[in-house]
C-alpha cells in the first residue's frame, strides 16, 4: 500500500527517507515482530498503550 501512495504521489523511497528518523521505512518483517511481540507473553505489562511504529516518521 505505501508503495502505491508514493507512485500516487509522485514519491520515492529515498525522497521519503528525510521524513524518517531511522531514515528508511521499515519493511513488513519489523512490523510482524512488532505484533508477535504485542500478541506475547512477554507483552502482558502493556495496557492502552499507542506503539509507533513507523521508524519516527516526522509528517
């Protein structure tokens, strides 16, 4: 889906990579440990909380 808004937008990866504190955008691997991790037992002291996780995107 990203990939599709940039092309809508007339954007690329590393034009976008400014707006990134990690500056890249994680793939679709480090966003499936980020859920394995929520969906853990090692998960059970988070409650009601707001994960960010794209890389510290800035706008």
């Amino acid at each position: 889906m990203l990939e599709e808004s940039f092309e809508f937008q007339g954007l690329t990866h590393e034009g976008m990579a400014d707006f990134f504190v990690t500056p890249r955008i994680m793939d679709p691997q480090e966003m499936a440990e980020g859920v394995l991790f929520l969906a853990s037992d090692a998960a059970t002291a988070f409650n009601g909380t707001d994960f960010d996780a794209t890389g510290g995107q800035l706008a």
